[in-house]
C-alpha cells in the first residue's frame, strides 16, 4: 500500500472498510535527510 494512503473512516461510505497499516511501522526518520525510515528493522544474515 503507497504510503499514508490507508484510512479508517472519511465519511460514511468508509466506515468500517481499511485501515491504515503505517500504525504497525517503527516510526523512525532518516538522520541525514530527515525521510521517513522505512527499512530500520534489524537484521543478521549468516552464510550458509
């Protein structure tokens, strides 16, 4: 989903039908540009 395009309700019509799933992301910005950080799980990657 593009980003802070979910919603819960705007409106009759939109009640009860999404939601948004940028409410699950780490809010975490972008040190250097101050962007939102999208990518700030950490992971270990280990050869097989």
């Amino acid at each position: 989903m593009p980003f802070e395009l979910g919603h819960k309700a705007y409106g009759s019509w939109a009640k009860g039908r999404g939601v948004n799933p940028n409410e699950i992301l780490v809010h975490e910005n972008d040190r250097l540009g101050g962007l939102s950080g999208f990518f700030s799980t950490r992971v270990r990657v280990y050869k097989a």
